[in-house]
C-alpha cells in the first residue's frame, strides 16, 4: 500500500500535524473534503514541491495547513466570481 509506505519513509507524520512537507495523499483527502478535484489538490502540492516549501518571497512555510487553507479559499472565490 503506498500510504504505508510513504508513512513508514516519513515516520510519525500521518496528516494530523502541519509538518513540512506533506504527503500528497493528505492533501488529496482535504480537497476531497473541500468537494474540489483531485487535480487541484496536485497542483497546489507540485507548487510548492517545485519552489521548496517556500513562499514567493522565499520565507520557509512552517505550517502547510495554514497555506492550503489560503489556496483553497483562493479557488473558491475565483469560482464564485465565474
């Protein structure tokens, strides 16, 4: 099982805290609760993985919830102005 495995790699990170960086199956289960596509949840964890964790003004992200939250109040502002 993937989860199992990216847990065992990880050690006690199973999603409940903000540790940086975050399994990606974590954040496809909040999206998912959020009611948003699975792709939204990989873009926003391929953003961040490419630029390291790090803000754009490259301020180290110490709780990833914390942004995730924006992102998705983000989409869904967007959405409502369509």
């Amino acid at each position: 099982m993937e989860f199992k495995k990216s847990y065992e790699l990880q050690g006690s990170n199973l999603g409940f805290s903000h540790e940086v960086p975050p399994f990606l199956e974590h954040v496809k289960i909040i999206f998912d609760q959020q009611e948003l596509e699975e792709k939204e949840a990989f873009l926003f964890f391929t953003h961040f993985q490419k630029n390291g964790w790090q803000t754009k003004t490259g301020v180290p992200i110490k709780n990833w919830k914390h942004i995730l939250d924006q992102w998705i109040w983000d989409l869904k502002t967007v959405r409502r102005k369509k």
